[in-house]
C-alpha cells in the first residue's frame, strides 16, 4: 500500500519492498489508516483507510493540511491545530484524538492520530490514525458505572461487602465500616468476621458463604441477631450472592446487610399487642355471649292464653313469631303480654343501628315497657310516656339515638284493634272471611307520630281497627322487607305485602316460614343485612258477648 498514486504510464512501476508489504499487512490487520504530510508544500496524503476512518468517498479527500483541520469536529479542531503546528515546530512526536462527524449520516467518531517527522530529501511527517470510538465509550460507560457503584458504597446505609473464596474481605462500603467503629477500607481488606463478631456467629455467616461458593445458590434475606459486646441485640437481613469473574467462575461472594433492629423490635411489640388483643376480644366474645342470651331472655319465653273462661278449651288466639339479629345483639325488639282476660298487648320496636349500642336501647325499652302496666289498654298513651322517659334517659348521649314502635291492643271483647304508631311500618291484617279476596290492610287509620327518643313533647294519637275470627296480624321491623337483590333493586313494602296476600290462605306458620324464605332468597347475600322481627297472632275465636 502505497501513499502516493503513481503515474499510470510508468514503465518500470516500484515493487514494494519486504518491509512496505509487512507494514501494509499489519495496518489492514488493525484497520489503522496511513497519511504522510510535506511540511514545505502543506500537502497531505492519504491511503484508502483514512478515507474510510473520516467517512469519506475513496480519493476523496482534498490534499491539504486545512482540508484535514476542516474535517476535525469544531468543538476540537483548535485544539488539534495547535498541537499539531507545535509538533511541527519543535520537531516532537504528535499524539492526539478528536472527534468528527461523518458526512454521510452525521455520526460521531474518535480517532487517534500519531506522527512524527522524517527527513528523506524532505522534511515531512508520516503518521497514522485508527479509530477508537468503541473503547472510548466502553472505557466513559465503565466510568459511569464506576461512580454510580462508588456513590452506591459511600451513601448507601446498608452494609456492602465482598469477599474472596476464604470468606477474607476484599471491599467494604462505608457503612460496613461504621458498624465496627472503622474509617479505613485498609483496616478490613484481608480479615475476616472472626475479627469482628463472636466466633458462632461469625462461622455460621462463614459457613453460609462456603455454601454459596460450592453451590452458586443465594441466600436471601436471611435474618440473623448480632449479640456485641455491650450485650446490645441488633437485627439484620443479610443477602450473599456468588461473585464471579468474566469467565463466570466463583471467586468469592459479596452480600449485604440491612439492619431491621427497629422492625423486629416494632414486631415484638405488635405481637405482645395481639395477643393482648386476642385476650380482650375473647373476653368480648363472652360478653356477647351473655348479653346474646340476656336479650333473648327478655324476649317472651311463652305467649300468653285467652280461652273464654274454660281452661280446657281451644285458645283464642295463637302467636308465631321470627327473629334474628344481623350482630350478636339486636335493636330489634318485642313483646306479647296480656291486659286482662280479653286483651292482649304487642309491641314491636326497632333502634337505629345495630350492636351493641342499638341492643342496650332495647333493654331500655324492655324496662320502661315493664314499669308502664297501667298504661297497657291504651296505646296512645304507652308512647307518649315511653317517649318522654327515653328522651330524658338520653339526653345526655352525645349521638342521638331513636327508636320507631308500633303498640297495638287486641280486644277479644270488642271484636277490635287499638293502636298508635311511632314511626314505625304500618302492620298488615290479613282478613280470615272466607270470601275475601283483598291484599292484606296497612294499619294506618291516623298519621303515625314521630319516632321515640328525638322529641320530648311529642304526642300521639291512637287508631282502631274492626277485628274478626280467622283474622291473622302481622307486625314486623324494616328489616324484613328493606333487602336488595343481586342487581340492586330493593324488596320494598309494596312486595312484602302483595307476597302476605299471595299466602293469605294459609296456615298462620306455613305463611310465616314462606315468607322469610322467599326474602332470603330475593336477597344478594341469600339472607338479612339487618336486624329482623316478625311477630303473627291469628286469631281463632272471639269474646263476643261476654264477659
């Protein structure tokens, strides 16, 4: 290879000696380009793989020095200038790199350039350049990796270390450092943890290292009490990897701990905590165990008898009954007890919300209800003095807490139904005529009061209600009746009663059952979301015409 073209009519060409066609080989071998500069004519020569280092067509390349320069990136091409006039004029060798941009796409290279000056016949400088743009990057990609890792092992809390197959420490970041007291990485490099914990716990860390070097297996996150000297515990989560050479051979593990004392200790706390927890919701369990059974002792055990006189005669009426409290406790209450001889009192009441704070009102009312017999044959008047007592109990309650109750008297004698609402959703009364063909009757012959507890000078009115044999009274919470399906729509009152005339024809409890059934299954859950009371009396006989 050949610097200057010769001219093409020569007639004894030059054959290349030994030495030009070694040389040639090697720089084709190592893709280095080859230039010769004439310092007096400012003529530069180039061989075809200058060409392609600077981008450039074959023989495409100007010839002179500033043609050269023009070609060097801007941002270095001063640079690259005066280095070169110094080399020239102090006869030194000339070693640079720079950067240019390639014509054809626009993309940058480095290449090195060396040269120094000769004498043959001439002064003129022979050099060559070769291109280093993929180490430059490879060495500025490993630098950048160099100091993030640095920034890593300086400002990194946790504790960073490697070792070699014998478990002795070739790097530590600053905090493994600070753990045993160190400022130099020096004062590690080559010891072992023997030198730094108790020796059981420094070869079970030693062991864990030989078997992540004989098995190439990590560990990870393994939790592990330091005990110092002091008698301090601390906690780590210690991780060891094997570290390996470019090969991939293990040449030792490197691993890191990160202190969890705080956790554990915050973990210990919190399970004393459980179990204090578990102690108290036990003995809560308990409570509402008993107060379960409490509650439903207070609910009637038996229902009362009316047989006009004659102990041995069928009854007069009979009572059915359904209840279930969405909780453990309920806010729904009732209760059956019998005025005289031909009256029979219901009161059914429910207490906003449920547990145990709506359970604790029911006993309430069970208590003022037993304290107001004299009140019992009149309805109107059995609410209003409910109400004011329970308006005076709460007062002091800083949630305010109602109930809605309905009170209805059954008057065997008179054939007749008394009552008075508080709130509360009006009873249905399915009629016994065997000709009947209407839905069952809302007992709401006058506006309902408002409901027990908000307002102490609330008064009520009563109702009344013609009654006959085969008649079967029905009342109930909203709990029965507001429950929604699987897509949302609700099982309102309307439902709930054309369902009681869908039945009417049948017996008093098959009735009942029937239609808790047909609820439980129309709702989503396939059973109540709230407290449910259902109270039936069917009426068999009346009292008319005695005494």
């Amino acid at each position: 290879m050949s610097l200057e073209n010769k001219p093409a009519n020569s007639e004894s060409p030059e054959v290349p000696s030994n030495d030009q066609l070694r040389l040639e080989l090697v720089l084709a071998a190592t893709r280095m380009g080859a230039w010769n500069f004439e310092i007096e004519t400012r003529k530069m020569i180039w061989d075809q793989q200058m060409h392609v280092l600077f981008g450039l067509r074959p023989d495409s390349f100007g010839g002179r020095d500033t043609d050269f320069c023009a070609l060097v990136h801007p941002g270095d091409r001063d640079r690259v200038a005066g280095e070169f006039a110094a080399s020239l004029q102090g006869h030194a060798e000339f070693d640079t790199e720079f950067r240019v941009v390639w014509p054809v796409d626009s993309s940058v290279h480095i290449l090195r350039l060396r040269a120094h000056a000769t004498t043959n016949g001439s002064v003129h400088v022979l050099g060559i350049a070769w291109d280093v743009t993929e180490r430059r990057r490879a060495e500025a990609d490993l630098e950048r990796k160099r100091n993030l890792l640095d920034a890593l092992m300086a400002n990194l809390p946790d504790k960073i270390y490697f070792k070699d197959t014998e478990s002795r420490f070739i790097s530590v970041n600053k905090a493994k450092l600070a753990q045993h007291g160190l400022t130099r990485e020096s004062e590690m490099i080559g010891r072992t943890d023997l030198d730094f914990f108790p020796e059981t716990r420094a070869r079970d860390a030693m062991a864990d290292e030989k078997k992540t070097i004989s098995t190439g297996v990590p560990i990870i996150d393994k939790e592990e009490k330091n005990v110092w000297a002091d008698g301090s515990e601390t906690w780590v989560s210690t991780t060891k990897m094997p570290l390996r050479d470019s090969d991939g051979r293990i040449i030792g593990t490197f691993g890191l701990s990160r202190d969890i004392t705080r956790r554990k200790r915050t973990e210990d706390e919190l399970g004393l905590i459980a179990n204090e927890l578990r102690a108290r919701n036990a003995m809560l369990e308990e409570d509402l165990k008993m107060a379960r059974e409490l509650q439903s002792a207070m609910l009637p055990q038996q229902f009362p008898s009316f047989t006009n006189g004659n102990a041995a005669g069928r009854g007069l009426v009979r009572f059915h009954h359904y209840f279930t409290p969405s909780m453990v406790v309920s806010g729904d209450f009732f209760n059956v007890c019998k005025i005289s001889e031909s009256e029979a009192g219901i009161f059914i009441c429910d207490v906003m919300g449920h547990g145990v704070r709506a359970a604790l009102v029911a006993a309430m009312m069970h208590s003022l209800l037993g304290e107001s017999h004299a009140r019992l044959s009149e309805p109107a008047a059995l609410l209003t003095h409910l109400n004011r007592t329970l308006c005076d109990t709460l007062k002091g309650a800083f949630t305010p807490i109602y109930a809605t109750a309905f009170y209805v008297v059954v008057d065997l004698h008179k054939g007749e139904l008394r009552y008075a609402n508080a709130g509360h959703p009006c009873p249905l009364l399915v009629s016994g005529e065997t000709d009947s063909k209407l839905e069952p009757t809302k007992l709401n012959g006058m506006k309902p009061g408002p409901v027990l507890g908000l307002f102490d000078n609330a008064s009520y009115t009563g109702g009344h209600h013609r009654l006959a044999p085969r008649d079967v009274l029905l009342l109930f919470t909203d709990g029965l009746f507001e429950v929604e399906g699987p897509e949302g729509e609700l099982y309102d009152y309307q439902q709930l009663q054309r369902a009681i005339g869908q039945r009417s024809a049948l017996p008093t409890a098959e009735l009942c059952s029937g239609l808790i059934n047909e609820i439980q299954q129309f709702s989503a859950r396939k059973e109540f979301d709230d407290d449910v009371c259902l109270v039936a009396m069917e009426i068999e006989n009346l009292q008319l015409g005695s005494c």
